[in-house]
C-alpha cells in the first residue's frame, strides 16, 4: 500500500537523484573564471593585505628590518545566498502516473546550472554600472551576526567592478579596468587585445602599496557574437590576420578563448586570470524538501543550492566595450 510518507519519499529521492546527477556532471562555465571554494557560514570576510617589498631584506644587507612589513588594504565581504525552485504535484498525477519524475529531476538539475551561470555572469554584466548592482551588496540586515558592506552596489573600494578610477589605500594614484574599445576582424581588433594586455600587466600591475606586483592573464572571454572574432585573433597561425603582409601573429594562442552565453552585451569582452580576483563559495550540495498539502491535495517540493559570489581583487580583470548605464 502506498501511504503518503512512502509517496513524498518517493517523490523526493527520485527528482534529487535525477536532479542531482544532471547538476554534478554538466559543464559548468563559471568554474573556469572563478575561484571556486566551499564555505560553511553565512559569509566570508578577507582583506586585501599588502606585503611592503621594499623592507624584505637579502642576506649581507645592513639595513634592519622595517616595522609593519603587512599593511591593511581594502577589506572585503562575501554573503551566501539561496537559489531556491518549488514545484507542485496533484495527488492524482502522482497516483495514476501522470507525472516523469526523471525528466522533472533532469530539468530542475539543468535549471539550476543556468541560474548559477547567469548569477556568476552578472557580476560581468553589470560590472561596470557606476551605479552598482545588488549582486555586489553583501550586506546581510537583521538576525544574531548583521553585516553592513559598507560599499553598498559597489565593490570593497566602493567602485564599479570595472572603473575608471580605481583608488590605492596608500597613495593618491588610481586605475582604470574599463576600457571602450571594440574587438574587431580587422588590425584595429588585435591592436585593441594588445593595449588590453600591457593594460593589465603593466600599467595595473601595482599593489594597494604601490609595489609591483605579477599579473598574467590567460583568458579572453566573449559572448557567443565575438567568437568567430576571437578564434582569428587567437589561433591564425600562418600569419597575422587582416593584413597583407606575411607579419607572424604574435597573438596566437597567447589566451585561452572562453565563449559564456550569459554574456548581455553582444560586443563587450574582458581579459583576465582564471581564478583570481574573483570568488564562488558553494555550501554543500543541492538541498530538497517535500511537504503534503492536504486541503490542496498537493505535494510541494522545495529545491536549495545555497552559493556566494564577490570579488576581492579587480586587477585581475579587464572590461572592453561595455556599458557603464
């Protein structure tokens, strides 16, 4: 005889199983950009600490060491927050078998990736908004332990993402990670993936100290629009493309070539090092829940993947062609 606690176990174990498995081997874009990490609490606080350089003394040196070799950047918070699905299945359906839990549990599982995806992929879209977007306010209201991210929309320096005018903590210099120009099939295009480089390695490459410090990007990351663009640029190995000389094309294969569906912006892309700069906290699992409705003759299952996303260093990453409204 089948009772209602067999049917919501039932229910339950089937749509986690499918859901589950679809979630744990699909590919999942976000985790070749992201610093992907677990966390157990509500939210992650870190700070942007700065190592002077200059007071690391070398053997044979006479000069005594300095006071305060560490000094205290920018600190930073990440909250963790629920992506949640409810679904609702009549008695009936589920008695007389009108209802594929498999194909229910495949859809949610595939469901939640792409949530994951265009969540991860929001802190790009709407990076360099001068007003900011929610998905960069971790302030957590209310309960035992609130929290005030104090930068609000902003990141921790109460900037875009992508800003112009980036501050150091120590010094009155500033620098930008946004730029307005186009990657295009033409000689202008790899000119601009150029300057976006030396952008990065050299003219950012400075800590909240001012010490130089090593970047090295390896990514270029487009919408599915600039892909065809991008594989020129990157991989034409016979010459450089879109000139009619025999120029060796320096370019070739120097990044590796991220295609993200999520992107908005059809001709925006971004430059950066795989997981820097930029992290994803994933707190356990996907969660499920049954509850029988008896009045409604209902079974309702809830679905919970709790996750966190922020940034805690923008020098890692570049913004090209995108808007700032």
């Amino acid at each position: 005889m089948i009772t209602l606690g067999s049917m919501g176990e039932s229910i339950r174990d089937g749509i986690y199983k499918f859901a589950f498995e679809t979630y744990e081997v699909a590919p999942k874009i976000k985790n070749m950009l992201f610093d992907v990490k677990t966390m157990d609490g509500e939210y992650k606080k870190g700070m942007d600490y700065v190592v002077d350089a200059e007071a690391l003394l070398i053997d044979g040196e006479t000069e005594q060491a300095r006071d305060s070799q560490i000094k205290r950047g920018y600190p930073w918070i990440i909250r963790m927050r629920d992506i949640r699905a409810q679904i609702s299945l009549t008695k009936k359906e589920m008695k007389y078998g009108f209802v594929d839990i498999p194909a229910i549990g495949k859809k949610l599982g595939e469901a939640f990736i792409e949530k994951e995806e265009a969540t991860a992929a929001r802190i790009f879209n709407n990076g360099g908004l001068t007003a900011g977007d929610w998905i960069f306010n971790n302030s957590i209201l209310g309960g035992n332990d609130p929290i005030n991210d104090s930068s609000g929309d902003l990141i921790y320096d109460s900037k875009a993402f992508f800003d112009t005018d980036h501050p150091r903590t120590i010094g009155d210099t500033t620098y930008s990670n946004f730029t307005s120009n186009a990657l295009t099939a033409d000689a202008a295009g790899i000119t601009n993936l150029q300057s976006a480089l030396t952008l990065m390695e050299y003219t950012n490459a400075y800590d909240n100290a001012g010490t130089r410090i090593m970047i090295r990007p390896n990514l270029l990351v487009v919408p599915p629009s600039l892909r065809f663009t991008a594989e020129e640029i990157l991989t034409t190995t016979q010459g450089k493309p879109y000139v009619a000389t025999n120029e060796t094309n320096v370019m070739s294969g120097i990044l590796n070539m991220v295609v993200w569906p999520w992107l908005d912006d059809s001709d925006g892309w971004f430059v950066g090092q795989a997981k820097k700069g930029i992290e994803w906290y994933d707190q356990g699992s996907l969660e499920i829940e049954t509850s029988y409705d008896a009045s409604q003759r209902i079974w309702n299952v809830f679905l919970t993947k709790t996750i966190g996303i922020g940034v805690t260093n923008w020098r890692y990453w570049l913004s090209n062609n995108i808007s700032a409204s």
